[in-house]
C-alpha cells in the first residue's frame, strides 16, 4: 500500500471538549462508593477517566472534593467541570481507509494487509490510528484515537473505531461482556478432522518475548473453529472469537498442531504434503502473510440499540491461496 504522509498536529493541538454536567444521587444508592455511583450517572464515561477526575477535584460532590471510594448518602449534588484534550503525541496522516460504515458514533473499516493498527516502537507513523486522526481529528480525544479493539500487522478485515466518548464506553463494555461477534477465516496447514473449541490460557511466550504463547498463568482465552473445507495437506476453517487475547488464533492454532500458512511467527519448520509440486511449494514460501481474515462483525449500535452487522468478502490474495490449493488437489 502507498502511503502518503500528511500532517495534521495543528488542527490536532487545538480540539479540547469542555465537560459540564450534574446529576444528584439518588438515595437508594446510599452506602454506596462516589466512583461506582458516578459511573453509573454518568456511563458516557469510564470509570477510570471519571475516578481520575474525583482525584484532581473536577469531579466534585456538593462541591467539596471526595475520594472515590468515600460512601455517599444520597442527595448530593455530582458536578463534573473538565476539558478532555488530545491523549497521545500522534501525528494525523493522509493515509487511505478502506471505511464500509460510518454515523456520528462509529466507524467500521475493512484493514488491508501489511498495516499495522496502533503506534509502537518501530511503527510510530503510517498506521490505522495515523490514518484515523487524519480522516477524523476529533478522534484524538478518544482513548487510542477510538481503537476498541485490534487486528495483527497482516491480518486483514472488519474492525470497529468509537467515534464519541460514549460510544467507547460502550464497545469496550460489549468486548467485555463478550457479546460481539466476531468471525474469522483462516487456512491451515495440516488436515483439521472436525470443529472444536480451543479453551487454552494464551500469555506471553516465557522465552520468547515477541511471541505469545499457551502457558497456564495466560487469560483465558477460547476460540470457536469448523471446517469450510480440506485440501491435499491443509484446511479453510471458520473461526469465532469468544475472548480476544494478542495473537489469539494464530497461538490457539499452532497449539493444535496447525498453525495458518504464512505465518512465519508460529508455524515453525517449513511442512508440506507429500507429492506436492514445486510451484505449489514455491507459491505457499512466499503467500507473504498469515492467512487470516476478519469476514464477519457484529454488534450492538452504542448510540441506536440496534443490532447491526457486517461482512467482508475474502481479500484477492486470501481467494488465491484457497484456488492454488483447489488446483493442487485436482492436479494429484
């Protein structure tokens, strides 16, 4: 992908949003926590940005400055005077975005490969946040420019970006409680009998620092899988996220024994099946990238209520392994 560089930090610099608001606390939240009974007054926002706001006094109780955890009593008056200003030192970029739907609340985009999503030491330019903040500054207010949830490097498909406090709020409360869907498509080296569920603990790899690994002190994490279809040596499989860990699938995958083609990181020694012709080894060395494709999400719309829902067709280079592997088995 091309990617042209365009600044945008002055624009950036001077988005703030001023907050004012007021709720009195019902008095059958008495002996409650100030920060439990806030978050629910005020659920536009995290508990965390409204606990740090109690403790530098712009979130006040009749006032006077609290502490989250002291008990209200009911009645009291919660005032919130606070500008929110841009998080992060990230400069907005003119880079494309492939966008399949966009309101005043969310945006959902269809990722490309060889794109990485979030700034980080070796990446601080020409990624999804960079592109985010240039196609929307306002972003820049949100938590990591809206980003609720990631895709890897070559990963492609469905993510959704908060466009609004609120709607942050609640996307990262349903990734939470586990109720967006989310559906993948991989192909696999190896033939996968049968469907399953993959509930194995994935932490960081106790040798191996860039990866991550099944180790028994992980978070929880489950991965849903079925079979689409099985070539000569390998399996497209579907697969459901139930929780969302680093590398989730790739790790769940190569636990079983079959880790995705292309994925240098986790497949280990180069396999392949017997028989198989010299072009076909020559294409699967270099497909480039681990064969994973986010194709379906779902979720709740944070603003409407409404239940909405999107797919993503396989990507051109996804099509062509799954035909090179079709062409492969009808030529044995």
């Amino acid at each position: 992908m091309e990617q042209s560089s365009h600044t945008n930090t002055e624009a950036t610099e001077e988005i703030s949003t001023q907050i004012n608001k007021a709720a009195e606390v019902p008095f059958d939240c008495c002996g409650r926590r100030l920060d439990q009974v806030a978050s629910e007054l005020f659920s536009e926002f995290s508990r965390s940005r409204l606990q740090q706001w109690i403790k530098q006094g712009l979130l006040t109780v009749d006032g006077t400055q609290w502490q989250p955890k002291r008990k209200v009593l009911g009645g009291e008056k919660l005032s919130i005077c606070a500008s929110i200003v841009p998080e992060g030192e990230w400069v907005a970029e003119d880079i494309p975005l492939n966008i399949v739907f966009e309101d005043d609340h969310i945006l959902v985009l269809d990722k490309s490969a060889n794109f990485v999503v979030h700034p980080a030491a070796g990446n601080y330019t020409g990624t999804v946040l960079n592109a985010l903040l240039h196609h929307c500054p306002s972003l820049s207010l949100i938590p990591r420019a809206g980003i609720v949830h990631r895709l890897d490097k070559d990963t492609t498909g469905l993510m959704v970006v908060a466009k609004t406090l609120e709607a942050h709020t609640h996307l990262v409360a349903q990734l939470q409680a586990r109720s967006v869907h989310r559906v993948y498509q991989a192909v696999v080296n190896g033939l996968v009998t049968g469907g399953g569920v993959v509930d194995q603990p994935v932490g960081r790899h106790p040798r191996q620092r860039i990866k991550m690994a099944v180790v028994s002190d992980g978070k929880e994490a489950r991965t849903h899988y079925s079979v689409l279809d099985r070539f000569q040596g390998h399996s497209h499989l579907q697969l459901k996220l139930e929780t969302g860990r680093t590398h989730q699938i790739r790790v769940h995958m190569a636990h079983l024994g079959y880790p995705l083609v292309g994925d240098s990181l986790y497949s280990g020694r180069f396999k392949i099946h017997k028989g198989a012709s010299a072009e076909f080894i020559d294409y699967l060395r270099n497909f480039g990238r681990q064969a994973l494709h986010a194709a379906e999400l779902a979720l709740v719309h944070p603003a409407t209520g409404e239940d909405i829902s999107w797919t993503s067709p396989l990507p051109q280079d996804f099509q062509a392994l799954l035909a090179q592997l079709s062409n492969e088995q009808s030529n044995i």
